[in-house]
C-alpha cells in the first residue's frame, strides 16, 4: 500500500479509522481499514460492488457499529453521537429514503424537522433546491419524478442543515453522464465552500474527480493517496508513449531502456507503439527526442497522457492478486 498523501496531515484531519474491522457471520465485510479523511477535501471510496465501501460509509455515520479496530468523526465515535453531532453530518443513502406520496417540498420539510430546522427552513430548503435543480419541481410527488430527480432530492435532504461532513454512498448510481458530470460539479461546489466529502463509488473513472482516493477490494484496502500519486503506483513512475517511424530491434529496446533509465512495454498489437515508465516527469520527452535523433529513428510522436482510471484500477488489483 502507498504512503497517504500529503493532504492527510495529522491535523487536517476530520476523521480516521484503525484497524477498522466489520464482520457478518464470521466473514469480515471490512477487513482491518486504516484511512485518514482530510478536512474540507473530497476523498473517494472505489472500488467494486461487495468491496466494502457502504459498510464504511454506515460505520462512519453510526448506522453500524464496528466489530473490531477504532474510528473517530469529529473527534467522536459514531456509536455515541450525540443530537449536534448528526446535525453536522449529511448522510445520502444508496437507497432511497423519500416518501412517495409527498411533493419534493413536504419531503424536504419532514427532513428539516428530523434535523431541528425550525419554521425559518423555508430559506434553506428554496437554497437546497436550486442547488440541485429542483425548485420547480418542488409540488411534485416522490412518485412523479424520474431517477435522476430522485437522486437530486435525496442529496438535497442531506444537504439541507448545511453539514459539515457529507457521506454520500453511491450518490451517481443509475444515472446518466450528464446528470453525473453536474452531480460532481456540485461535489466540487461543495468542497470550495468547506465541506468535507465522502463519497463512494463503483464507477472507478470518477476517482479522478477526488482528491485523495481509497481504493478497496472484498473488504481490503488496495491504495490510497491522491489520483496521480495512484497512477504512478500502478505503473511504477510516469508513464508515457511513444510511437515510431519503424520497429525498434531488441538490442535498440535494451540500449533505449538502460540509456534512459526507462521500464519498456509494447503494444502486442503495434510493434511501433512503446509504453515507457520513468522516475522523470518533465526531463524524459527531450531526452527521447535527443535519444532517437542520436540512433537515427524516426519518431512519429511522443505524449505524456493520464492513463484512464479504470486502467490503474485493474493494475492495482492484478498486483494485490501477485502479492497474494
């Protein structure tokens, strides 16, 4: 596992846990969590479904209490919150937990009640509301609404008392691109405004919307660190492509390797296509440059691209299942 990130700082933080264990019939659904949530920050839960990332999210809000390890949220252990520290917690949950039967405003008003809003909510639930986009849908029923719609109201509900740490599992589930891409605008909206956010997710691309990452796998931690501190263990450094005018021979490979202190894959389906890791972030494209003019090979084009998350997902999941 990677160093935490320097975002982590002792100090920053508004939540940790250790060891942190949860066990169903003798089968550990979280197994021995360590994590550190830094304040006013967005951080990731990824990873597939089964991973652990709900059971987190429920023991970090005291919806379940732990079978083994420590946990604190706001310097307190969810089991023994109190009345004023849930009210500084929002809480989406991955199932929804809307009434049907009530407009999207009597829904948003029962919620204000639960968290001791008094008769003053209306300003607040107009503010929730326009912030996901609903103000004028507020007299439809639960009933009416599309997914998406739903989805919007129950983030709305947590948002609602204003947290200061929001827990949101699986808040882009079963809905569309679009809807998605707003929904993490409103994430980033939130973390510049100072709120801290967690947030779980089983579409792995949407780590990179985070700033520091957990990714987990059957109840395990794989990693955790930021998304480009993840990318670079996945690979073991930078990682950049390289594409030639020819195919370069064995000997040219080894020479390119050791000359330029470089990890080579090729593309099994292009010989003329190099994958090269380095240790070097902004000195290796000109020395490549240099390197290919000095052996007379032709280069058609030479780029350093983030490689996509769901790719670094699967080489930190093949390289926990080398290690086993």
């Amino acid at each position: 596992m990677s160093e935490p990130s320097e975002l982590t700082k002792p100090g920053d933080l508004l939540a940790w846990t250790q060891g942190l264990t949860k066990a169903y019939n003798g089968s550990a659904a979280v197994d021995g969590i360590d994590l550190d949530i830094p304040r006013g920050q967005i951080m990731g839960l990824i990873g597939p479904s089964g991973a652990g990332k709900t059971t987190i999210a429920q023991l970090l809000t005291g919806v379940l209490a732990p079978t083994g390890g420590d946990l604190k949220v706001m310097g307190t252990q969810p089991t023994g919150f109190q009345p004023e520290d849930r009210r500084r917690i929002g809480y989406m949950p991955q199932e929804l937990a809307l009434y049907p039967n009530l407009t999207v405003w009597e829904n948003l008003s029962f919620f204000g009640a639960i968290y001791g809003l008094g008769w003053g909510r209306r300003k607040e639930m107009k503010r929730v509301l326009e912030f996901v986009d609903l103000a004028v849908d507020k007299k439809k029923t639960v009933r009416q609404l599309s997914g998406g719609m739903k989805r919007r109201l129950s983030l709305a509900a947590a948002l609602l008392h204003d947290p200061e740490f929001l827990v949101l599992d699986e808040p882009t589930a079963g809905i569309d691109p679009i809807l998605r891409q707003r929904f993490w605008g409103h994430f980033r909206s939130l973390r510049d405004e100072g709120h801290t956010l967690l947030v779980t997710t089983q579409y792995v691309g949407e780590a990179a919307y985070c700033d520091v990452v957990a990714v987990l796998s059957a109840g395990k931690l794989v990693a955790f660190d930021s998304p480009h501190q993840l990318r670079k263990l996945a690979y073991g450094g930078e990682r950049f492509t390289m594409r030639t005018g020819q195919p370069l021979s064995s000997e040219q490979l080894a020479n390119l390797a050791d000359d330029l202190d470089v990890r080579i894959e090729q593309d099994p389906e292009d010989d003329r296509h190099l994958i090269l890791i380095s240790q070097e972030r902004g000195e290796l494209i000109p020395s490549l440059v240099r390197w290919a003019d000095d052996h007379q090979i032709s280069l058609q084009s030479i780029d350093q691209r983030d490689p996509p998350f769901e790719e670094v997902f699967v080489r930190l999941l093949d390289d926990t299942k080398g290690e086993a």
